[in-house]
C-alpha cells in the first residue's frame, strides 16, 4: 500500500509540473503581449491586466515547489511526510494575488482622484483585442489547470486554477473599461482596474481560507465521511462502526476508525477483518493517505440487538 500510495505521488508531481510548465509558458507570451498592447494604445486597464497575467509567473513558481516538496517521500524527521507544504504554497499565493490586486485597484484610485481623465487620449483598439484573447486564453487555462488539480487532489494547483479565473475576470473588467472610454467616458478604464482589484482580492481569500482549513486538521466534507462509512460496513465480519475521524493533511486525509466486531473471533480473524477494511478504504478513496482500525468486541446479545 505503501509503493501505491508512493505512486500516485509521483503521478501527480508529474501531472502538476506539467501543467505549470504550460501556464509559465502561456503567461509569459500572455503578459508581455498586454503590455505591449496597454503601451500601445493608452491604457491604464490593459497595463494593470498585464500586471496581473505577469504575477501568474511568479504564482506558477511558487506552485511548482510547494508540489515538488509536499511529493517527497517521509523521512525520520518527517514521518508522515510533507504534504502541508502545498498549503504554504497556496498561502503565500494567495498573498502574492492579494498585493496585486491592491496594487492594481490603488493605481486605479490614484488616477480617478487625480482628476485629469478628461485630457487623456482614449485607449487604441489594439487594447480591445488584447483583452478578447486575454478572456478566451486564461477561461481555457482556468479549466486546463481546474481538472489537473482535480484529478491529483491538488489544493495549490486548483488555487493557480483560480488564479486564471480572476485573470479571465479582469480582463472582462479591462474590456469594458477600455471600451467605455472609448464612447466618451475615460473615467471608466481606471474605474476598471479598481473593479479588477476586487476580483482579486475574493479570489485571494477563498485561496487563503482552503489553505487553512488544510492546515488545521480539518475533517474530510460529510459526503466523503458517509462514502467511507458505508464502504467499511461492507466489509465481512464489522458489526458497526463506533467511531469515524477524518483529517486533512494537506490535500491528502488521514482516518481513524473503529470497528465492532465479535468478541470470539481470534487475533489473527480480527486482525484480518482490520486489514480489509484499511485496504478498502485507501483503495477506494486515493485521497486517503492512512486508515487507521480499532476493532472493539461486540457479544453476541449485542450483534442479535444490531441485526434485530
């Protein structure tokens, strides 16, 4: 069980180094082709969307060290391996998508409150096509990344996942700002950057709050719990399940059950009925690192009232 949990961990360091490989090369082309644009054509939107496609790089990084370390196998000092680091990982992306935003949305203020909009040029249409393939670009990077992280259970790669989705996001808000100022109304492509900060800024907490939720132990969602609950109880020979505790590890979950079964079964028939349902579980459910198994004795007059 060991070798196969050892197995889907290299699966899944390749599949997210794969993926990052991808969004690196995807955002670097990506961003410098917005700045090119928001120089080319006057725009304080495109330039701060160009800002945001840029930090994606750098978030990218982050993800593939925070996947590379939590992949290595446990150690003496580390022997229940380093899973959490992925939830560093996502924490500090999330920090570094909310200093973008803020930037971005304090840039935008700056410019309203200066209060010379009404002079400036309006942005070119070269800022427009920019933000239409921006939007189409990272909504499919958004859904290339979302099912990798799905499949691997990776909770810092779905949170680069989201790290497109609020880019797609902002640059709907560049296209609408960019093509408002084009009808007369230049207020509204810094009024962009400031609505683009906001999206970041709920994308960077959800972020931070998963992370968290990873580090403190949090248990499993209830429909997991059940999941495993009804595949323990198919196994031969346990009676009832006393106890059920999940935690999270990072995207992986540890379990601790016990089990009641018959008192007059021997050692080793006890043991055995122990070693299915830890078998079952981490086969069934690739998320679970460990399962844990108590086995309690029941008497007969208490099977009797269970079956009854």
């Amino acid at each position: 069980m060991a070798h196969n949990t050892e197995n889907i961990q290299t699966e899944g360091t390749r599949i997210a180094m794969r993926v990052s490989k991808v969004s690196i090369g995807v955002n670097i082309a990506l961003s410098a082709f917005k700045l090119a644009a928001g120089l080319i054509a006057h725009s304080g939107a495109m330039l701060s969307d160009a800002i945001h496609s840029a930090s994606d790089v750098f978030s990218t990084v982050i993800v593939m060290i925070g996947v590379t370390i939590s992949g290595k196998k446990s150690d003496k000092e580390h022997p229940y391996g380093h899973e959490r680091m992925e939830c560093v990982a996502s924490i500090l992306l999330a920090v570094v998508l909310f200093a973008t935003g803020a930037g971005i949305g304090i840039s935008g203020i700056q410019k309203i409150a200066s209060g010379n909009l009404e002079s400036a040029s309006a942005p070119g249409r070269m800022a427009l096509i920019a933000a239409v393939i921006s939007i189409l670009v990272k909504e499919w990077m958004y859904w290339y990344t979302r099912a990798a992280a799905k499949k691997i259970n990776s909770g810092a790669l779905m949170a680069d996942a989201w790290h497109h989705r609020s880019d797609a996001l902002s640059s709907i808000g560049a296209f609408a700002g960019i093509f408002g100022a084009r009808l007369g109304f230049p207020v509204l492509d810094p009024l962009a950057s400031v609505v683009i900060c906001v999206f970041i800024g709920k994308a960077a907490w959800d972020i931070f709050q998963d992370a968290m939720n990873k580090m403190v132990d949090k248990s499993c969602d209830d429909r997991t719990i059940q999941q495993i609950r009804q595949a323990v109880l198919e196994n031969r020979g346990v009676e009832k399940i006393d106890t059920i505790r999940t935690r999270m590890f990072g995207a992986r979950a540890y379990v601790d059950i016990e089990i009641a079964a018959d008192e007059n079964l021997t050692l080793r028939e006890a043991h055995g009925i122990a070693e299915e349902v830890h078998t079952r579980v981490e086969e069934q459910f690739p998320e679970v690192k460990h399962c844990m198994v108590h086995v309690n004795p029941l008497t007969k007059k208490e099977i009797l009232e269970i079956d009854g």
